[in-house]
C-alpha cells in the first residue's frame, strides 16, 4: 500500500461525498455494441471506447467511485484534488527529471508514440459519453477525469506498447482494476477477431489472460498518488505497486504487432436495446 499523501485529521476534515445518483445511467447493449464494432474498426477512434464503456456503466462507475473515498490514499486525493492532467501535460518537467525515473519513462513514452495526454480528453469530448455526465457533480466529474489520465501510466508500468497488441493487453490490465461492462465488451470483441498478425490465437488468448492476471495481482492502482511517484525510478514504482515483471508474466514475450481488421456481426438475439 502506498502511502497516504495526506494526514488522518486532513483526511476526516474531508467534505461530505455528494450521494449517488437517484436512478443509475440505463444499460444500452446496441449503443456499446456499435461502439465496440467502430472501434476493432479503427482503432483511432479512440472516443468509441469511452461511447462503450458508458453505454454499459450503469452502477460500474459508482462502485469505483466509492471504493475510491473508502481507500485511505483516494481519500486523501479526494480531500487535495490534484490535477493528473496538469502534472502529465508538463512534458519538459517530466523529460527534466532523473534517468529511469517513472516520469522520464513516461515522457519517453509518449515522446516515442507522438502522444499528447490532452488526446484523451478530446476524445472523450468527442464521444456521445460526454453527454450523460451532464448532471454528474464535480467529485465524481474529478474521479472520472483522474481515472481518464492513468491510462498511458498504465502502459508504462506495464511495458505495453502504445502499437495494437499493446493496446489490447493493457485493456485487459486495466478491466482487472477497473471493471466496467464496457471494457469487457471490448475485450470480448478483440478475443473473437483475428489476433495479431503471427501470433496464434492459443498464444493471444494465454497473453491476454496474463495480462488480466497481472492487473488482478497489483495494488489497486486507480488509489495511487502518481503525483509523487513521478520523480522516483521506474524499477521501484513497479515494485512498490506489486506489478510483475513483463518477462515473468510474458516469458514468451511482450507482443509487438497490429491486429487484423475485422468486424462482428451484431447478434440477432440475446442483445437487448434500452433507448
């Protein structure tokens, strides 16, 4: 467990969390399930992985939610409110800091893959998802953004490439810390196309499980104050956050390669519309 960036009378001070709301966002199976084809369709819409998983919240995000003010070190973040979009944006910093250090990595990372931590949140914009958080308060808005900005932290603690393999296996990382219906989808429709260009399905299936597996062995990363994590070495973060090593979990190798394009027919049964 990492330590709490606040102290405990701080932390008891904290504001009274906003209830949830009365009537939780309705489930839209065929509004996830176009999302989820758009998106193995071309991977650069990244706004449809955001249109999934909120077609499919329902009760996901507030179950997050309060894990996270009942967690000692997410109530100590919700009490200070730290911006983790201000501190990733902050390239020259990041690239300033020590060789090795998990914000150098970062910055190296998306230096590497011409990524900007402000694409997420266009994209997110972009998406119909924007619209059903209207009415949401600004604690859970402020959740939803910090949960939104550890994406590409994730990639760089787990060694997955920002390339598709890399994509799809920090998705399956993530569905273990962060299990919403959407990103299940997702990885359903990802697990039934074609896998990766030379790998065999067998292979990719087994990766792919590792992958969650290892996300299911960690600390419970949506908790973590990156903030200080940043300036410290990349080996220790790991370590501190009980991430295996990729080549433990992988000892056939971390996949590099696209995955081929296909697209899944909708069912013509079992998927139930809520519009």
């Amino acid at each position: 467990m990492t330590t709490p960036i606040s102290k405990l009378d701080d932390v008891a001070a904290a504001p009274t969390i906003p209830p949830p709301p009365d009537v939780p966002p309705r489930i839209e199976w065929r509004r996830a399930w176009r999302a989820m084809q758009r998106l193995l369709a071309d991977d650069g819409e990244t706004e449809q992985a955001f249109e999934a998983i909120a077609a499919l919240s329902g009760k996901d995000f507030e179950r997050l939610f309060q894990r996270f003010v009942a967690h000692p070190d997410g109530r100590a973040l919700y009490v200070e409110r730290p911006s983790l979009l201000d501190a990733l944006s902050n390239r020259a910093a990041l690239r300033g800091m020590p060789a090795g250090s998990f914000g150098r990595a970062y910055a190296q990372f998306m230096d590497a893959g011409k990524l900007d931590a402000q694409a997420l949140v266009e994209a997110e914009r972009k998406s119909e998802a924007a619209s059903r958080l209207a009415d949401v308060d600004v604690d859970r808005e402020w959740f939803g953004n910090r949960l939104r900005d550890m994406h590409d932290l994730w990639h760089v603690l787990t060694g997955y490439g920002s390339n598709e393999a890399g994509e799809a296996a920090n998705l399956a990382f993530s569905f273990a810390q962060t299990p919403f219906r959407g990103i299940a989808l997702i990885l359903f429709g990802i697990a039934v196309s074609s896998p990766p260009e030379g790998v065999s399905r067998a292979r990719w299936l087994r990766y792919l499980y590792r992958a969650w597996t290892r996300g299911r062995s960690a600390a419970w990363l949506p908790a973590v104050p990156y903030e200080q994590l940043l300036a410290r070495p990349l080996d220790v973060v790991r370590q501190s956050l009980r991430i295996q090593p990729a080549h433990e979990v992988h000892p056939e190798g971390v996949i590099v390669a696209r995955i081929t394009r296909s697209r899944i027919q909708m069912p013509t049964a079992g998927v139930t519309a809520h519009s």
